[in-house]
C-alpha cells in the first residue's frame, strides 16, 4: 500500500483527506513541514499533498526542500490551495508539483486524482528501472571488452567495483566527505566507477600484457589511457546527452592516477583539488593491483598491500579516506579471498 504525507495547518483539511484516502492507501497527516521532515527520517511518502500557506515554512520552500533530499526529490508534490489563481499556479508547475487540489475539494475527485498520479509515478518507476538496467549492461559490456583486452587485470573491475561501494559508505557512516557523499546515488557512482580504465581500449595489447618491465615510450602509452578514456566519455556525451553516470566516469577516469602530493598524472593536482572521487578511486585501484598478479609482479599479501596503502598516507592517497579504508581493512581481504580469479 502507497504511503501518502497530508501537510495541512488546518486541521479539518486534514480529516477531510485522511477519510478520502484511508483504506486505499497509508495516510500520514501531519501540521507542519517541520514534523514532515523528522517523519521523513523514517518513512518515505509515495506522494505529498501539500497546503501552500502555512505558518512557519511555506508550501514553496517545503517543496525547495524535498527537492533537495537525494530521498525524497523524484516523489511527486500536489499542492492544496484556496488561492488557485493562475501566477501561484505557474509559480507551483516551474517549482517542481504534479498538479494543484483547489479547497474546498470532492472526495471523490481527490481520490481519483491521487490514483492517477500514483499510477504515472509507478510507470515512470518502471521505465527508469528498464533503463537502467539496460544502461547498467552496457556499461558492464565497455568494461568487460577493456578486461578482456588487458589479460594482466581478470576480475579488477568486479573487484573495485565491491570495494568502491563499500568505501563510500564507510567514509559516510565515519563523517568524512559526509555532506559531499550525501548528494551522490551511489548506485550510478558504483556502476561509474566500472569504466575508469575505459581509455585502455586504445593501448596495444602488446603493451598492456608485456611481460617484464615497461619502456619510458611504453610506460606513457599506457598512461595515454586516461587522455584516451575522457575522448571516449566525451565522444559518448555528444551522442546520448550529458548523463549524470557519464559525468561521473568523467571523473574516475581523469583523475583516478592524481595523488595526494600532487606527483600523480595526467593534471599533478595535489589534495582536495582533485575531486573526491578520483581520491576514492585511487586507493582501490592500487589496493587491488597490489593484491593481485601482474606479470611484473607476485601479488602482495592483503596484510603487506595494507601496510603499503597506510604508508602512502598523505603522500599518494587522502589521509582522511587511507584512515576509513583501514577501518575496513578486514572486507576488503574478504573480497580479495573470495575473488576466484587474480590473473
């Protein structure tokens, strides 16, 4: 049964819509946009009907707020009003709302309408489910070809991909970067994250899987891999639009090789001048190549790639995210312990 929040300062409003809606969906009436937003803490709402006027927080700047919140910006907004005039309800259509409810209203019209929002919002849920899905498998596809080409990295991807999504929420549930995480969908950051070596599909295969150790010439053909991923996302971008997935495989792919100390490439920025999650990146990145087989190189032990990653501290990875990851040392063994394959 769909959840519906009723925001009205007028108590009788409120026993009108709650005898409406009852029995055909789980109704919360509540005063004030302020006892809204502790509930909101708890329970999601499938649809808010909002009033406009109201004492301490309008029916606009509730409507700014919801927005705001990752959790509640796509659920949809009526506004109930006694003051439908045709600027207010312009104003409410470019804010963000579905529809407006003039008071005093038909039960049955506000029964009906709340059914027909409901029903496009669950569409709507569908088709964005379908394609991200569909968007989801081509991402894994782009990245499975560059793995498939790069025979020195089976399972790098999978694996950084499980332990990027358990970093970030570490560093949320710790306070650090907290406030800049808290915008992210991590699902569309983790599923990003799946294409930072997108570039490497124009470095010869000769080079990527060499045995022994790299010429100066070849060391900087595969550095070319983060020129090479940006054309590529940006090649992508001019053909399906600016995604926010796009734009943030953007991100790991420019700047997954920077450093702390501002010694990495292809930019040498240093701090928080490289974005977080190319900062995030980068100590997953190393972690895993460490642990695993490279033709120039055994794999670390997970206890030795650890003590590695610590002592790059502030000088290669963020101090702050290299503390988190520490905290969580003992899951990111298990996903190198359970990963079959480290060729």
């Amino acid at each position: 049964m769909e959840t519906i929040f009723v925001v009205d300062d007028c108590d009788v409003d409120l026993v009108m819509v709650k005898q409406a809606l009852e029995g055909s969906y789980t109704v919360f009436a509540l005063t004030s946009a302020e006892a809204m937003f502790e509930l909101i803490d708890t329970v999601l709402p499938d649809l808010v009907l909002l009033d406009i006027r109201m004492p301490d927080m309008d029916g606009f700047t509730t409507l700014g707020r919801l927005a705001a919140d990752a959790r509640t910006a796509t659920v949809p907004v009526i506004f109930m009003t006694s003051y439908g005039d045709p600027e207010t309800e312009a104003h409410g259509f470019e804010a963000g709302i579905v529809d407006f409810i003039n008071k005093p209203f038909s039960q049955t019209v506000l029964l009906r309408r709340v059914g027909s929002h409901l029903r496009i919002d669950d569409l709507i849920k569908r088709r964005t489910a379908k394609l991200w899905r569909l968007k989801n498998g081509i991402v894994s596809v782009l990245a499975d070809i560059v793995e498939f080409r790069d025979e020195a990295t089976g399972g790098h991807i999978d694996r950084t991909s499980q332990c990027i999504r358990v970093l970030i929420e570490a560093l949320r549930e710790n306070g650090v970067y907290a406030n800049e995480i808290a915008e992210w969908d991590i699902d569309t950051v983790v599923a990003s994250a799946r294409l930072h070596d997108i570039g490497k599909i124009a470095v010869s295969d000769m080079i990527l899987n060499k045995p022994g150790k790299l010429t100066p010439e070849e060391f900087a053909a595969v550095k070319s891999h983060v020129s090479e991923g940006e054309r590529i996302i940006d090649k992508i971008v001019a053909k399906t639009g600016d995604e926010e997935f796009l734009q943030i495989a953007r991100l790991f792919v420019s700047y997954h090789h920077e450093r702390w100390d501002g010694t990495g490439y292809p930019y040498g920025l240093a701090g928080t001048n490289i974005p977080l999650i190319g900062r995030i990146m980068a100590i997953i990145d190393v972690y895993d190549a460490l642990v695993s087989v490279r033709p120039y190189k055994k794999p670390f032990s997970p206890d030795l790639a650890l003590s590695t990653i610590m002592q790059e501290s502030g000088k290669h990875f963020d101090p702050n995210i290299a503390e988190v990851f520490f905290l969580k040392r003992e899951t990111f063994k298990a996903i190198a312990a359970n990963t079959e394959k480290h060729g």
